[in-house]
C-alpha cells in the first residue's frame, strides 16, 4: 500500500476513534496514538502508459454497440486532448462547433473555458455516437446512461468503463483509471518536443510547475540533452561517448 492510501485509511481510523470518545463508547481518545505517514510533494509519479498500448487500448473497444461507440468517443477525447472524465462528462451539444470545428471545453480547476480543434478522428467518433445514441430531452449532455433510468453519465461511470475495457483488451495495464490516458498524452507530447507550457494550457494547469512532474517520465530524453560537466573524465575526452 502506498502512503497516500495509507494516510487515507489512517485519518478514516483516527476520525472513528473520535467518534468513539465523544460517544463514550471508550474512556480515552486514542485518535492522537495514530502516527500518520509523512508525505513528499510530487512524490507518486504520474501513471502514464506507452503511447503504443494507449492506441491499441482505443482500437480494443468494440464499436458495434451504443455503449460502445459512446465509451469509444469519451476515451478518445480524453487521450487527444487530456481532458479530465468531468469534463467530458459535462460536455454538451452547445459545446460542439461543427461549422468551425471546434470543441468547447469548461475548465473545472482553472474556472476558464478552452477552445479545442476537433480532429477529424474525434469528429468521427463524435458523430457515430450521436447518430446512434443522440441526446433524449431536456438533456443537453452528449454522453449519457446507456440503460434506464436515462440520465446524465457520472465520473464514476466513466472510470468503471475503463476498468472494463483495459481488462477486457488483453493488455498489461497496471492501473485501470481512465486519468492515466490524461497522463499518456503529456509525456507522449513531451516525448515529440513540446513546449511545458503548451503541454499545460492544454491539461488545464495553472503553473508550468504542475506540468513538470512530467520531466520525470521522459528520463530517456532527458539523458539526451545533459551537459557534460567540467573536469570529468567524459568532458577530459573531448565529448559525449
């Protein structure tokens, strides 16, 4: 178990333990006896999967159903364009801009909307999915329950989805969260060159300081731009060997 998880069980017990005192289910607090584990800023690195298995993940989804096609378009948004599952849930058909092919995203950390160009790929799967499974009024929302009670879709819906898929694609992928298509997308832009900053205004972060956990994953590509140190043997040698 990770510390973080550890932390979480841990304030759980501690909160139960204070019940139980201020119930005088027991005589003494024994909330305090609790150490929790300490904690390092940054210290989990992100869950990214090689871009490779994210694309064949994508092509494992079976389309020839209405959930299908609908869980085919909500990951693709999230692995093209890094969008957290909240906002692809809240994502309606005032959103989409087909005449100027764009795409309408409200930021739920930043508070700010952004403005995305649909790919002819995820206008596809977008189209698909609506003409098969298109909003049933007063919902505005592109992406709902597939069964009754027909309703908005909610994030945990969308985790589930994933879950399911990943185990069912016959791939080895260690966490079954759809975040970690978020996370793929930023080292795999990290990987062909961009810019930290691009890489953060498209996850929606509000400093280039959260995009930098990233640098972490690309340590391959770090090696590549080191400098040679001064008064090394390699840097005596004339260069890198």
């Amino acid at each position: 178990m990770c510390r973080r998880s550890l932390q979480t069980d841990i304030s759980a017990l501690r909160g139960f333990l204070r019940f139980l005192a201020i119930d005088d289910r027991v005589p003494t607090d024994l909330s305090g006896q609790i150490d929790t584990p300490r904690l390092y800023r940054l210290e989990q690195l992100p869950r990214a999967l090689p871009w490779e298995t994210v694309r064949t993940l994508l092509r494992s989804i079976d389309r020839t159903s209405a959930k299908g096609l609908r869980d085919y378009a909500m990951f693709l948004l999230i692995a093209t364009y890094g969008l957290r599952t909240s906002e692809v849930v809240a994502i309606t058909l005032d959103d989409l801009r087909w005449r100027q092919r764009h795409l309408q995203i409200h930021q739920r950390k930043t508070s700010s909307p952004l403005d995305l160009p649909l790919t002819n790929e995820v206008m596809c799967a977008l189209v698909k999915h609506l003409k098969r499974t298109p909003p049933s009024p007063p919902y505005r929302k592109i992406f709902l329950r597939t069964r009754a009670p027909i309703g908005a879709l909610k994030p945990v819906a969308v985790t589930d989805a994933f879950g399911s898929w990943a185990r069912n694609s016959g791939l080895s992928i260690p966490f079954h969260g759809p975040h970690c298509l978020r996370h793929s997308l930023a080292v795999h832009l990290l990987k062909k060159g961009t810019p930290l900053k691009t890489i953060g205004d498209i996850l929606g972060h509000r400093s280039v300081e959260s995009t930098s956990t990233y640098l972490r994953l690309a340590t391959e590509d770090l090696r590549g731009v080191s400098l040679l140190v001064p008064g090394t043997k390699r840097h005596a040698k004339g260069g890198r060997q």
